[in-house]
C-alpha cells in the first residue's frame, strides 16, 4: 500500500492523458446521480460570519507529520437506482506504523447534501492527536432513502476491521463519530452493532459492533417534542431520507431514531457536543438520563453558540478535538 502526502509532479503529456481517461471512466459510473451541493463550509461562513467575525473555516492541511490515503473504495454496489456505485473512504493517520485507534467520521446536511472532504480538516487535527481518522461518503437521500445510510457506514467498519493490519489500526478500539445527520448516524450506527436488520449482506469474520459514539448536533430521537413539533414541508430533510412525514411513516421514524436502540448491557461511552440550538438535540435529554441510570460513560459539552457547524471553523474546531480526544483516552478499552 503507497500512503501519498504530496500531489503528484508534472506529467508528460501522454500520463495526462491516461489519466483523464481512466478518471473520465471512473466519473461515468456516477454520472447520473443527483447532487445537492447547498451545504458547504463557505455557503455557511459567508452566513454567520456577520455574528461571528473570529470564525474563520478550518482548512485541509497535510503536512509530514501526516500520512494519507485518500478515496480507498470500502464498498462497490453493483446495483443501484443509477447503475453500479463505488464508495469511498479516506484514511488519515499520524506518520508511524503505531496501532492506533480509529475514529470513523461521518459528516453532516441533513442526509442529503455535503460530501466527506467537509470534514477533513477536523479529522486532520484529531489524526494529530494520535488517531487514525476516516471520513466516508455514503450514499444520500437523493439517492437512496433510510436504511441505505445506516448499511453504508456499517460496511466501512467491516472494511476498516478487514483492513486493520494494513492500515496499522487497533480494531479492538473503534469509534464511530458524526456531525449533524452524521452525529445521528453515528449513534443509530453505535447503537444497532449487531442488530440482522441493520447488517449488510457481506461475509466477514468480524461484527458491526464499535467502542464509543461521538454525536455532534445531531438528533437522536425523531419522536422527541423538540423534533415533533418543527413545523416542516413534506420535503424536509428527515421526511425526505424517511420515505414520508411522520404522520405517513411512524414507526419508521421510531425505528430510525437511535434512543430506541439503546440498552443497558451495550455500555457504549457516548460524547454528545452541541451547539446553542436545541433541536438539534432532540431526544438527547432523554438518552443521557438512560445512560446515567445505567452507568453507562457519556459526557455533554455545549458551545454557546448559534452555528449549527461548528466543527467546520475555527475557534471551535480546536476546542471540539480537545474534548474528543480527552473523552476517548478517558473512555476506550486501552488508553492511547
């Protein structure tokens, strides 16, 4: 396996060419699938920096202190509504050949927009932290609805588990984290390890199951008044991943909200950071209340803040990598 830390040198003209081929090829397979590109970091700064002039968005910085793999296909579906469909995943590490512990990302917009690259910066600085960091794209509700997200991220773990000795990871300390309908993900992932509905088809020696959740933002009850009583379009984003309104779908809804997949027995350490806007926390009172009763390791940080993606800037993102990496060598089987 080549990690690559530098973008490649010029190439003669028949490399070029080749090379616009192949990727040309590769695009071909994706060609028709619709994007929603309304949920980007400089679409969010140009709307909050008015109220917040400090912020400023965090930025891809690889340096040799970094190794990296980037765009490594962790799943091919073979069959989809727009033909076959790569998935793909980055994996970010300190420059060692350390077993580490991983943390796989799962970025945010509303299970319908957004792209994994959102969230590279923030994993950049936790892989600085002594983690290997993998973000990953899965599929999203322009193309293809609730559980498809959910099957997605649970065959990265399989493929992260697969891979764990090529890519000098620990899988005895996997960590599934997420921000905004990925922070849901990642707790509806955490919470189902094992669960056969929520399986994908693949053979593999290892299971789903994953040491701790990271949830920033994101809902983790459907059901929750906070969520409830939005008042909504019938294209909004949770109606629209969930196949219909709430009033069309219930027990979809339940089924999709990670709180009802919680039990006493997982004692899963979950960290929930959140923002000044509450219904992004919808349900979470609930669950930390569970999680108390049974012992269970959480931790709720809270910015004061109105920015719904504060992990995308500056100053927040340092002080969001602070309290995740302390949670985690606090809370994992084997400290870092």
């Amino acid at each position: 396996m080549k990690w690559k830390n530098n973008y490649p040198q010029q190439l003669p003209f028949w490399s070029l060419l080749l090379l616009f081929m192949f990727c040309d090829s590769v695009q071909a397979q994706n060609l028709y699938i619709p994007k929603d590109t309304t949920y980007n970091t400089m679409r969010v700064w140009r709307q909050i920096k008015k109220s917040y002039p400090h912020a400023r968005p965090a930025m891809d910085s690889l340096g040799r202190d970094l190794k990296v793999a980037r765009n490594l296909v962790y799943a091919h579906l073979a069959r989809t509504d727009f033909g076959p469909r790569d998935l793909h995943l980055d994996v970010i590490r300190p420059n060692d050949r350390r077993k580490r512990a991983a943390v796989i990302w799962i970025h945010g917009g509303g299970w319908r927009s957004g792209q994994k690259e959102m969230d590279v910066p923030m994993a950049q600085l936790l892989a600085r932290k002594g983690y290997v960091c993998i973000p990953v794209e899965y599929q999203l509700s322009l193309e293809a609805k609730y559980p498809n997200a959910l099957l997605n991220i649970k065959s990265a773990i399989l493929w992260l588990k697969n891979h764990a000795d090529q890519y000098d990871i620990d899988s005895s300390r996997i960590v599934v984290a997420g921000s905004s309908a990925g922070g849901h993900l990642a707790s509806l992932v955490g919470l189902t390890g094992s669960v056969p509905k929520f399986e994908p088809l693949l053979e593999s020696k290892h299971s789903t199951r994953i040491q701790a959740i990271i949830n920033l933002d994101g809902v983790v009850d459907f059901m929750a008044p906070l969520s409830l009583n939005l008042e909504r379009k019938p294209d909004s984003p949770d109606a629209f991943w969930l196949g219909g309104t709430f009033a069309e779908k219930p027990l979809i809804w339940k089924e999709a909200s990670p709180i009802f997949w919680a039990r006493e027995e997982q004692k899963i350490p979950m960290l929930f950071i959140n923002s000044g806007l509450p219904r992004f926390h919808a349900g979470q009172d609930e669950l930390v209340g569970m999680l108390k009763r049974w012992g269970t390791a959480h931790q709720v940080y809270t910015f004061d803040v109105q920015v719904h993606p504060f992990w995308l800037f500056h100053p927040w993102v340092d002080r969001c990598v602070d309290v995740i990496d302390q949670f985690l060598k606090n809370n994992l089987i084997k400290k870092n």
